[in-house]
C-alpha cells in the first residue's frame, strides 16, 4: 500500500443470511444445496481510498453501510469477500462506551481501553492523571462504569480516546451525548488532531461534517454513491433526502450561486408580535462568565469580565430573538499594548462559529494604546439573530496589532455559556425580517372570475 494511502478497501462485501424461521438453520446445516435463508448485503463492492491527513465524512441514510464500514476498518468485523487494508493505530469512537467493562471502575477501564489500544502499562500510568483531568467526572473515576450516566460515559470514552496516540481517528455520532463545554473541548481536540492526523467523522448533522470535513462519502444501501468535495456531496445528498418524501414528480434542483449585493440596514422585525404571540422568538438563557475557561495568550492584557446587557446597560440573565443587546468585554493592561484588539465569536455546541467581530476596523485610523494597569471596555451593540433551540457558546480575546498580523493576549474559550429554547429556525440562525410578502396575479388570457 502506498505510504500515502492509510484505509484501502477493494471490492468489500458484507453479506448476511437471514433465516425466516429457527428451523431453517438447522435445515440449512443439513440440506446444503438448498436455500433456507435471504441474503442481506450490508456492503455490496465497496471500492475505499483515503490518504494520511485527510479529513473524511462518511454520510448517509439508517442503514446505509456505515457502521458495517466502520467495524470493517476497524478490525471488528471482517467482510465476507474483499481485502481492507489499514496503516497505523486506529482510534474508535463507534458506540458509546464500547469495549468498556461494566463492573469495572473508570480506572480500571481507562487501563483496560489504552492498553487494549497500544499503550504500555507505564505509559498509561504516565498519562492517568491528563486522562482524568480531560473526562472531568470526578470521584466517579473509582466508580463501577455501570453507575454512569450517558454524559459521562462520553466523556471517558473520548479522554481515552484522545490520549492514546492513534493515527487514524474514527467518531461515529459520538458527539450527540455530553453537556455544551464538554463538546466544545472535544471539538477543539478533533480540530487539532486534524493537523497531523487522519479523521473519518460519521454523522446525520451536515452542518458538523460541513464544519470538520473537507470532502464525504455517501453511503446508499450498501454502496458507496459518490464521493467528492463535502459541500457538493452534502448538498446532493440533501437533496436526496428531500426529494424522497413523496413528492419526487415535482423536486427539482437547478440555480446556481451569484455574488450577493449589500442591502439596506432594516428595522425590527414586523412579524415581532405574531413570534411572540406563538413563543417563536427564542429564549435564551444566559449563563455567568466563566473566567477560568481554558485560555491561552501572552496575558499582556486579561479579561476580567464578560456581560450581555439590555439596549439601556442593564445586565441579562435572558433574551429573545430580535432583541437589541450590547456585548460588554473588559480587559486590563498587565503592561504596555499597542493596538488592542477586543473580540468575540459566537459558536454553537459543535464549535462551529456562527457570528463574530472585534473592534480593529472602527479604531485603525485612531489606534489606542493601554499603560500598565489601565482598563479597556467593549462595547458590542447588535441584534440578536433567532437562534435554533440548543447550546451555544461565546469565546473572547484581547490582542494587539493588526487582524492579519497581532499578538494574542488572552484568549478564552467558551468564557460564557447561553441555551435557546422554544425556537423553530431553519439553518443555523434565522435573521430579522424587513418584510415578508407574496403577489398573486391572474395570467392575461385567464378568463374572469365569477362574482
């Protein structure tokens, strides 16, 4: 195999007998010739290639092959016909929990899993502590497995998972379990790995392989269907999926994109009444800043406090969609800075970034410059976008120069945390509407209509 090449499937298949009735095993072990059993191809000429470094989803319907691919590759399941070759350490997060001892501790299974993954005894001793620290579950770590909750299981299973040197990582919907601050930090982990190593992600979200993966594989009954650029092949696959919900005579796919051409800034939205009146406007809920979030910088400046504030400055434990808010982000100078730069990004519980910005453009012209001690506040005043229900993340930065070319002074992931509920949004975030209308007109030669 190539030294390139890292998985190399040739002709994979993966074949099951299903026997309708008990009996029919036994009368098939006696009459061999004969058929008591249908055949089920869970893989059918399955044709793989990935290279060392690259980042690869693997998409499709329930049912599709994908985990049958994955067990494949992985070694716990071999193909009926077929040869799959593989060149490294493969790391797996197919089930949650998998390989885990019930009545063992987490302790006990943290030994268990890096040894059973290529670690010596040693080097897992040597690692335990970073292990535990990652999982974060506490004195739940001389615990029985069996007494943990999802969450949990989560996270030891991807500590483990992350400390144990593989070459090839695999996550398969892994992710779907775990509170918001802990998908942030594995997420973060995935990215970095991704610099040296290779990724396969397996997931329904097409926004998280959008996000991960540079190109995807589209898993169909058993084969693979395309394989390309992530966009294109999510995009043919979403269409796949809505052109199969009973309208196929009438979906169609056409258009193509165009350069976009700025618009006038709006009021509020006009149908703020009807949203509130239905509970679509969005809750959200907003939790304190967090000042020892995991940070890194020089730390020439800190940040010392984050607020969200109504329009008057008065502080929120809440908020709807549409609503004004001002972003607050105070930082003082631990000695002379030059240029500073305030910002934040706004991310949702897959790390993706949703909406961000710093105060570099509005101060170029006029830069500031802080002495030793001296306090710098932001001020961030915007419309809050209707977010889809679920957790989402603020992360915050000091630095000073330019936005191509600064120093970072602290940098804090996840420095305050907010949940949105009661909110139906199609897309990542739903946008404040000028107008929504609609014309009918009758075509010219349309007879009249009675009266």
């Amino acid at each position: 195999m190539s030294s390139d090449v890292v998985i190399r499937g040739k002709g994979i298949n993966k074949v099951y007998n299903i026997f309708r009735k008990p009996e029919d095993r036994l009368k098939q072990m006696v009459f061999r010739r004969k058929k008591f059993f249908d055949e089920y191809w869970a893989l059918k000429d399955v044709d793989l290639e990935i290279r060392r470094g690259e980042t690869v989803a693997l998409i499709g319907r329930n049912g599709s092959g994908k985990s049958t691919l994955l067990q494949i590759i992985t070694g716990t399941l071999q193909p009926t016909s077929g040869v799959m070759e593989v060149e490294g350490r493969v790391g797996a997060l197919l089930e949650l929990g998998a390989g885990f001892n019930p009545e063992f501790t987490g302790r006990e299974n943290v030994h268990m899993s890096a040894q059973i993954l290529g670690l010596s005894r040693d080097e897992v001793n040597a690692r335990f502590d970073t292990i535990a620290a990652f999982a974060d579950i506490g004195d739940f770590i001389d615990q029985p497995v069996k007494l943990y909750s999802s969450g949990m299981y989560a996270r030891l299973a991807f500590s483990v998972m992350a400390h144990v040197d593989t070459d090839i990582l695999i996550v398969d919907e892994i992710l779907a379990v775990g509170d918001a601050a802990f998908t942030q930090k594995c997420m973060r982990f995935i990215r970095k790995f991704k610099e040296t190593g290779t990724l396969l992600f397996v997931s329904h979200d097409v926004a998280a392989v959008l996000n991960l993966c540079d190109s995807a594989i589209w898993m169909d009954a058993g084969m693979v269907r395309a394989r390309g650029a992530a966009r294109e092949i999510c995009e043919a696959y979403q269409a796949d999926v809505e052109g199969s919900k009973g309208h196929e005579n009438d979906f169609r796919i056409g258009g193509s994109r165009k350069a976009q051409t700025g618009q006038e800034a709006f009021p509020r939205d006009h149908r703020e009444e009807t949203l509130a009146e239905f509970g679509l406007k969005g809750e959200g809920k907003v939790f304190a800043f967090d000042p020892d979030a995991p940070w890194y910088g020089q730390r020439g400046a800190t940040i010392e406090e984050v607020r969200v504030l109504d329009a008057n400055g008065a502080p929120l434990s809440s908020f709807e969609g549409g609503e004004d808010v001002r972003l607050e982000i105070r930082c003082r100078a631990e000695r002379a800075v030059e240029q500073p730069i305030i910002g934040f990004s706004v991310k949702d519980r897959l790390g993706q970034h949703l909406f961000a910005d710093n105060t570099y453009l509005t101060y170029r012209s006029t830069p500031v410059s802080l002495a030793p001690g001296d306090v710098a506040t932001a001020h961030f005043d915007f419309r809050m976008p209707y977010l889809a229900a679920g957790d989402y993340s603020l992360s915050v930065a000091v630095a000073s120069g330019t936005q191509d070319d600064h120093v970072q002074h602290h940098w804090i992931d996840d420095a305050l945390l907010f949940k949105v509920t009661k909110i139906s949004v199609k897309g990542l975030i739903g946008i404040p509407m000028r107008d929504i209308r609609m014309s009918v007109s009758q075509p010219a030669d349309s007879p009249p209509k009675d009266t």
